[in-house]
C-alpha cells in the first residue's frame, strides 16, 4: 500500500530545507542530541507524558566492575508479567529516556511491570559491552521479579539485542523467558538485504545510516558474522516463541521478514505483523501517526495472546508425572 498520508507529510516538510544531515555528516553527540530531541517532543498539546505508571531507577553491575541504569515502571493493573526492553538507535542513539513514553504504553497497555535498559553505547562502548548490558539487564530482571512471565523486547538494535539475549539464556539456563518482542529487526550486518530491498533510503532511515551504526557498534568487520550480530546465519533453535513487527517502508523491511522465516524454520512459533504504509521507528510515533497507533496496539494484542496461550497451557498441564498418565 502507498506511503501513509500522515508520514507522507511529516517526511516532506522535514526535506522542506534541504534533506536532513546524514548521520555520517554529524557528530555522535549532534546525532544523539536530535535523536533524543525527535523521540521526546511534547506527546499532547496539554504536556501530557502518557499512562500514569509509577517508576523507580536502579543500578546494574557489570562483570567489568562499571554497571548502568535500569527505570522499572510499574501499572495499576498487574497481570503477573514483567519485560525487559532494550531501546533501539543504532546501538548508538537511543538511551531509556528516548524510549520513556514508549515503555509506559508497553506497561500499561500488557498490566506488565517493564524494566528499561539503559545499557552503555558504541563507539565508547562497542560489541559486545551493549549485547553483555543487555544480558545483564535481563538477568537482574529475572531476580528482581521472579515467578514473572518473562518477555525479552526491543526495537530496532534493541531487537537485535534481544535475540542475543535470548539466545544466551538458551544456552547458559539463566533466564527462562515466555517470549520475544522483535520490533523491525536488524539482522543482517552485511546489509545485503536493506541494499536490495524496495525502500533503501529516503523514510526516515536509509542503508548508509545502517553502515554508519554497524561501523560505530563492530568496528571490525570479522566479528560481524557472529551469531548474536548475524541473525540470519545463528542458529535459533529452540528460543521463546516471538512477535515479529516490520515496516513496509523500512530498509530493514526484508531481513526482518527473512528473520521470522528463519526462526519458523528453526522451530519456533512466530507471530508476524507486517506495517503496511509505515516507516522504521514507528513504536516512537503512536502519538502523531494514527497508523502507527493502530499498528503497535496489534503487535501488543498479539504479544499478550502469546502469553495468554503460554499460562494456559502450564495451568491445564498435568502437576504431577501420575497425572500425565492418567493415574492421578
């Protein structure tokens, strides 16, 4: 379907003067700095900031003897969840303020406690210190709220992070996680797909800006075919069903689709929603783009139906091994 009318205009009056800065054109602070000045803007006219949910910061230690932030936010109505989200941004761009509206519909709209991570950023921090944060971040959620449904989520290089972390907790059983939110994933480093896909360039994210972010977050090239970075070539057996949300208009649009295939073929049940009409970064824009509203109520609708199915199926299973056999 065409371009929604909405982004349509907000992308013409952005080139309005010109086509923005590329981010190779900027520094890292210049770009975090209209990141964070474009994820933030006012949300109402009256200064609303959005669902009413307490939060609280913490503090995360780290092998290396640093540690980071963490802000759990917490719903009125508590359906015994709890999420931990890693922000998107390139790995370079985004931080938990950038993604403090977004976390506060998660929690409201899933009744599940959210525990954003602001975990440290390349280039000061290249791979794999944000994919070690992230995995840190989960394991303190899992302590913090145990006896939770435990969903690993983020978009964009949150959701690259994500699957990272899920794939630790598979192999090391520290974390046991019900499911993924997988939000217009990258996954693909050499960015084969993006440079062959329909819209490389000109909705609000381009390939060279992907270049830019991977260069920033692995500096060298080599380490970018492991696993937790090359999701397409990882071996993804036997991680927690996922939702998978893409953006039609969004150069990351086939390689997130070729990532829901792949993990369907690795045997886990995925939940794909496509965004017809809508750009990368659409979770930000709930406010402003009506479609993107509607879009994120779906991937949170069928996130939630994951998790329902998942209760359901413990709460009918057999609670002893003589049960199973029909003797109990």
């Amino acid at each position: 379907m065409p371009l929604d009318r909405i982004l349509r205009n907000l992308i013409t009056w952005q080139r309005a003067g010109g086509p923005p800065a590329s981010l190779r054109d900027m520094t890292v602070e210049q770009a975090r700095e209209r990141y964070l000045a474009n994820a933030i803007r006012p949300r109402r006219p009256d200064g609303d900031a959005g669902p009413a949910v307490t939060t609280a910061d913490h503090r995360v230690g780290t092998a290396d003897g640093s540690s980071f932030r963490v802000r759990v936010y917490t719903p009125a109505s508590d359906e015994g969840r709890v999420i931990t989200y890693l922000h998107g941004g390139g790995w370079v761009l985004g931080d938990i303020d950038s993604h403090d509206w977004v976390c506060r519909i998660v929690a409201e709209s899933l009744g599940a406690v959210v525990v954003s991570a602001d975990y440290r950023r390349a280039p000061e921090f290249p791979y794999p210190t944000p994919l070690l944060d992230a995995i840190a971040a989960a394991r303190w959620t899992s302590r913090a709220f145990p006896d939770r449904d435990h969903v690993i989520a983020g978009d964009s290089a949150g959701a690259s992070l994500s699957v990272g972390v899920a794939m630790d907790a598979r192999d090391t059983g520290d974390v046991e996680f019900a499911a993924q939110l997988l939000l217009y994933p990258p996954a693909d480093p050499s960015l084969r797909f993006a440079a062959a896909g329909a819209h490389p360039e000109g909705y609000l994210l381009s390939v060279d800006d992907m270049a830019w972010s991977y260069d920033q977050y692995v500096p060298d090239p080599q380490q970018r075919a492991e696993p937790a970075l090359d999701l397409l070539g990882a071996d993804l057996r036997h991680l927690p069903p996922a939702v998978v949300g893409t953006a039609e208009f969004d150069p990351l649009h086939d390689e997130g689709v070729e990532l829901a295939d792949k993990l369907c073929v690795d045997g886990v049940a995925v939940r794909h929603v496509p965004g017809p009409g809508l750009v990368h970064g659409y979770f930000l824009m709930q406010d402003i783009v009506p479609a993107a509203a509607v879009c994120a109520r779906r991937v949170l609708e069928e996130l939630d139906a994951v998790l329902r199915s998942a209760r359901e199926g413990r709460e009918s299973a057999p609670a002893t091994y003589a049960e199973a056999l029909g003797e109990g």
